[in-house]
C-alpha cells in the first residue's frame, strides 16, 4: 500500500466528472486500499478517487468512531437508488478543504447501490453521519465539494482563504 497525495482546493481537477469503473479488478482495489491508507493517515472519515487525482466513480469511508471496529468500505460505481424527505444538517469538513468546515443540509437518509472490494454488487440503508459521508464523497465524483452547498459568500470565503495558503506554501518552497 502508498500514501497518495491528497488535492487540495481551489483545483481544476476536483471540478471533474468521474467515470466508472468496467469493475472491480486488482488496479481498482489497490487504488481502494491506497486511499484507504491515505484517508487514515490523514485522519480523515471519507475520501473519492478524484481527491487522489484519479478519476473513477471510486470511494473509500470508514465512520466508525475512535475505539471502535474499523468498518471500511470500499466503494466503486455508488448509485442513489432513494433518497428521504426528511433533511438533516451536519457539520462538514473535507480532506480536500483543510481546516474549514460548514453546515450543510442533505437527506437524512439514502438508499445506495454500489461494487464492493470483491465486485459484488452491494445494496445498503444508510442515515446519520454515514448517509452524509456517503452522499459528501459520491458529490466528488460529480465535481462537487460540500463548499457548493452553502451560500457563495461563504463559499468564496473559504476558497480564498485556501488559494492564499496555497500562494504562501509555493512560495516558501520556491
Ligand atoms: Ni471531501
């Protein structure tokens, strides 16, 4: 397994739509268990291929608390099959955003299709923190980061603040 490096934005390339994979081959899940490894070591609940710079409908999400039994999952072509009425609000963060977070208000609950690890095709209920990790990763996949879910003063906050750490960083390794 390798760590990947991890996008930040603002970036073209989280703009991106993803393609999905013929299936679930030993390239896909090597690129699964890289991101899995990445994501831990990052700290982080959830990453998409595109975050990595790959780009393919791939996902990787573990929202199992400290102490408790890791529950990775390994995602490939995720397709909402059904979505609540029933909204809730979560406090977002995202690898690809650093240090800044937002309130942003999705369905409460998802139904989702997907290949696992072993492409097998996969159906799950989810809700709560996993329904909102699920539907935050699968937005990468269609070029959306959870900043496009708020108001564009906030969003343009964000995005500024992050292009100038980006300016400072390339500059102090120049
Ligand atoms: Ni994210």
């Amino acid at each position: 397994m390798a760590l990947l490096p991890i996008i930040t934005a603002p970036d073209p390339r989280l703009k991106l739509k993803a393609k999905p994979v013929v299936g679930v081959d030993d390239k896909v899940r090597r690129l699964m268990d890289d991101m899995l490894e990445t994501m831990y070591h990052a700290i982080g609940i959830g990453l998409a291929a595109p975050q990595v710079g790959a780009q393919h409908r791939v996902l990787v999400i573990d929202v199992a608390r400290e102490g408790e039994k890791p529950q990775r999952m390994r995602i490939a072509n995720p397709e909402i099959l059904w979505r609540s009425e029933e909204m809730a609000t979560a406090n977002e963060g995202c690898l690809s955003l650093p240090e800044h977070y937002a309130d942003v208000e999705r369905p409460r609950a998802i139904r989702l299709r997907y290949l696992d690890h072993e492409n097998e095709i996969r159906e799950i209920d989810a809700e709560g923190l996993l329904a909102t990790c699920l539907q935050h990763e699968i937005d990468h996949l269609d070029g959306l980061l959870f900043v496009d879910h708020v108001s564009s003063l906030k969003r343009g906050m964000i995005l500024r603040k992050l292009a100038k750490t980006k300016r400072a960083r390339a500059m102090a390794a120049d």
